[in-house]
C-alpha cells in the first residue's frame, strides 16, 4: 500500500463502496422501466470507475494495483452471477459487466499515477 495519512480509512471505504454495491446489485429489482433507457450503465461506469481510483491511489504501481483492479472486475462478474442466480426481479446482464470494465479502465488511465487520495490528504486539515 502507498505512504498515506489514512490508509484505513480509505481502505475500509473502498471496502464499504464494494459492500455497498453488492447489496443494490442484489436486492429486489424495481419492475418499472427506467426513465432513461441504459442509464444504469453509466452508473456502473462511474460505481466501478470510483471503486478503481481507490485502488489506484491505495497501492502503489505495479502487481497490487493491477490485483486490486483485476479483483474488481472479477468482483463485477460474481455479482453479475450473483443477480442471475439469486436476486428477484433481476438478470445477469453482460452490459454492465462491460460498463463495470469501462469504468475501471478509464479510472486506471485517468489516475494511473495513483496520488489521487495523497492530493486529497494534503487538502485536508490535520
């Protein structure tokens, strides 16, 4: 993990943001059409995308970042099965696997000098 401030804290939201995830992507599904057609994939380009600067900016280039990022696309792909298999009023959808998989490449281009989070810190009294 790189030199932060508050590596547990950003650790434990990284954490809490996957948690979170899983449970909207596995609680019952609203049976009404959205009002924007796909909408809900760019909300999984942006969930993933900020999922992924937070493993860019908690480790450091190399093997544990690529980890962190190849995690969260295989986290993606169970929650995925997950919805197919278990959750009501919901389907595996290969579309937001994509948009999941968009959004952590654009993450790990954008900020792939990781110092995101020590920008942040430095910003931050104390």
């Amino acid at each position: 993990m790189k030199s932060l401030r508050w590596p547990r804290l950003w650790l434990a939201l990284w954490f809490t943001g996957m948690a979170i995830g899983a449970y909207l992507s596995l609680r019952a599904g609203i049976l009404r059409e959205p009002v924007i057609p796909h909408f809900d994939k760019v909300i999984h380009a942006i969930g993933y995308g900020v999922l992924a600067v937070l493993a860019c900016g908690l480790f450091a280039s190399g093997p544990a970042r690529a980890a962190a990022l190849l995690w969260l696309l295989v986290f993606g792909g169970l929650i995925e099965l997950a919805q197919g298999a278990w959750a009501v009023n919901r389907q595996a959808d290969a579309g937001d696997l994509l948009a999941n998989a968009l959004g952590i490449a654009l993450a790990a281009l954008l900020f792939r000098r990781g110092d995101v989070l020590q920008r942040i810190e430095q910003r931050l009294p104390g």
